[in-house]
C-alpha cells in the first residue's frame, strides 16, 4: 500500500435493532470501505468496574473480546500485536486501530465501518481515543423499535434475554439510547440517520453520508448490500437474516406485527414527552 494512510473511522451506533446492520451493509457495499462484524471492543474495554477505566486501566474483559474478534474475522495472527503486558485502554485501543486499519488497506481501501450498536454508551472515550473518528447514529421510530427489541426477547430468550427481560427493558434501552444520540447531533463529526427515511427513500440519504465518510457515492450500494451482510453477519445471528431481503420489504410497521393495541398504548405511556416525537402508533 505505499505510504498511503486511513482516511476515515467511521462508528456506526444506534439503538439494537433499529437497522444498524442493514446500514452498515450498504455503506460496506461502497468499494471504497471496509468493514466487519461486530466487535463489541469497547464495550468490554470499559465494562465491569468502571472506575478501573478513570485510571486508564482496561476491564479484564477486553483482552478475551480481542481474541474472540481476531478469531471470527480469521486473523489470530494478529492477536500478538497487543502486548502481553498490556494493561492500559489506550494500549488496547492503539492495538485495535491498528489492526482494523491494517487489514482495511490490505484490501486496498481506506476508510472503515466499525459498526457496535452498543458502542453508542462509549462515544466520549472513543472521540478521545482515536484519531479522524466519525460517528454514524440511527434512529428508528420508538414504537417499531421497541417491538422489534421485545420480539428477539421472545424469540431468542438464550441470548437477547440476557439484556431485555420485559417490555419495560426495551423502552428503557430504546429512551437511553435515543437520548444520547439526540445529545451528539450538534457535533461535527457525528451524523443521525432516521430508519425510515433510508428504507422509503435511501439514495439521498446514503449520497449525503458517503460525503460525511469522504467516499463516492455507488449505485451499487443500493443492490449489492446483501452480498456484504453475507460477511459481516456471523453465523450466531440468526435475527439478521432480514438484512439480506430487499430494503422495500422492511418498510412494514414492525409495531402492527408484534405488539397488540394494550401494548401499543403502554408503550406510549411510557416514553417521555420530550421523545413523543419519535414515536407514531
């Protein structure tokens, strides 16, 4: 590759399950970006006793998330790049950059998506982190939302019920989660996306973001995104299968679905008024 350095870090964040996946593969469909299944990096790096990381020091969670990372992604090699002595966030943090931007410009590209959903509860630490950092949030309507977080809750109560045991979870996640997105909209290097806006009319939207990440946009990126989730959905996500369906089919209200009328009205009971506007029943 030359002297040629990364170009762009992108974080795409959101709420689970209001499309982080499906937007992450379209722009992963542009032959300029890399990107890779979740690594759920920093969310280990700062979990467990948090007041370890106010001293730099890392959770003892992070260094089993990088190996399990490497493994999936089929780069174990890598795994020697963090020292064996390494104890300090920043260390973890430089080694992770280093890694993804590494295997980025191998396959001759320079710009990647790291896409964590939970990644959202670290953006301050990781703006401070790493260099020419890029946030992407997406927002999706509360309602669709929560009905979707509360349907993996049922469906998948082995994994996602480790997270979300009742309605009431999902809503507060759902609040939480849009509140701190809302509180970086101002931000220069972050960008909110709305969920419905990208599946009824996506090409605007995704033209405005490939300028944000400095990259081209591709006609491609509206049919080829199936072909990418195929490599950045491990086998151990069976709930984003949809993502591989055409963008159209996704634009059902997910709410009419899952949730009957007396949980419909809970819900709206439930959601603060400041955030009534990003809720429709």
């Amino acid at each position: 590759m030359g002297n040629k350095n990364i170009l762009t870090r992108v974080f795409l964040v959101g709420c689970p399950r209001s499309g982080t996946t499906l937007l992450q593969s379209i722009l992963a469909a542009n032959s300029h970006v890399a990107s890779f299944p979740e690594t759920h990096f920093y969310e280990k790096l700062f979990s467990g006793k948090q007041f370890l990381a106010a001293f730099g020091i890392a959770s003892r969670r992070a260094r089993p998330q990088w190996k399990k990372f490497l493994e999936e992604i089929g780069h174990s090699e890598m795994q020697t790049n963090l020292p064996k002595n390494a104890i300090y966030v920043r260390q973890f943090s430089e080694t992770f950059i280093q890694v993804l931007d590494a295997i980025t410009l191998n396959q001759g590209k320079l710009v990647w998506i790291e896409k964590t959903p939970a990644h959202l509860h670290s953006v301050d630490w990781i703006e401070r982190l790493v260099n020419r950092s890029l946030f992407i949030h997406i927002l999706r309507n509360g309602m669709d939302n929560i009905a979707s977080l509360y349907a993996m809750v049922n469906k998948y109560p082995e994994t996602w019920g480790r997270w979300f045991s009742s309605i009431d979870q999902c809503i507060y996640r759902w609040v939480g989660d849009t509140r701190i997105s809302r509180g970086c909209e101002s931000r220069e290097n972050h960008r909110l996306v709305s969920y419905e806006q990208l599946i009824t009319d996506p090409k605007p939207v995704l033209v405005e973001l490939c300028e944000f990440i400095r990259v081209p946009f591709e006609e491609c990126m509206l049919t080829d995104y199936s072909k990418v989730a195929e490599k950045i959905i491990l086998y151990r996500e069976p709930w984003k299968a949809s993502v591989r369906e055409p963008i159209s089919t996704a634009n059902s209200r997910k709410s009419f679905k899952l949730l009957n009328e007396e949980q419909r009205q809970y819900i709206l009971a439930h959601i603060p008024e400041d955030l009534l506007g990003n809720v429709s029943n």
